[in-house]
C-alpha cells in the first residue's frame, strides 16, 4: 500500500463519479440522497488531492459518510 494518502484518478474511477452524481439527482428528498451526496462531495475532494482520513482506510470518527 502506497505511503501517500491520495489517490490515483482513473478515468473509470471518474466516470463512475460522474454516473453516481447523476444518478443522485433522481433520488427523492430524504436521508439516502443526503448519504449519497455525501459520498459524492467526499470522492470529489478526493479526486482533488485532499488526503483521505485515517489513511484512507476509516473515517475519524463522527465523520462516517455511509452506514
């Protein structure tokens, strides 16, 4: 496992972040659409060299995107 807690962007990896978004907006107003849309903003920061949390393995807590 790399030292570095960034993550290389495939264009697939890209790409299932740009379905996943589209996707989301279909989704009725509720606690899963706000789940995904945490998904959504967390990969997209990600995706934009923010190192992941805890190594890139966990979420620190009070901070888990999906349950």
């Amino acid at each position: 496992m790399a030292n570095d807690k960034t993550i290389q962007v495939t264009p697939n990896v890209q790409r299932c972040l740009e379905i996943l978004t589209e996707v989301v907006k279909s989704l009725p107003t509720g606690d899963t659409k706000e789940k995904a849309e945490g998904v959504i903003q967390y990969l997209s920061r990600t995706f934009e060299g923010e190192p992941q949390a805890g190594g890139g393995r966990t979420c620190p807590g009070g901070s888990a995107i999906i349950e």
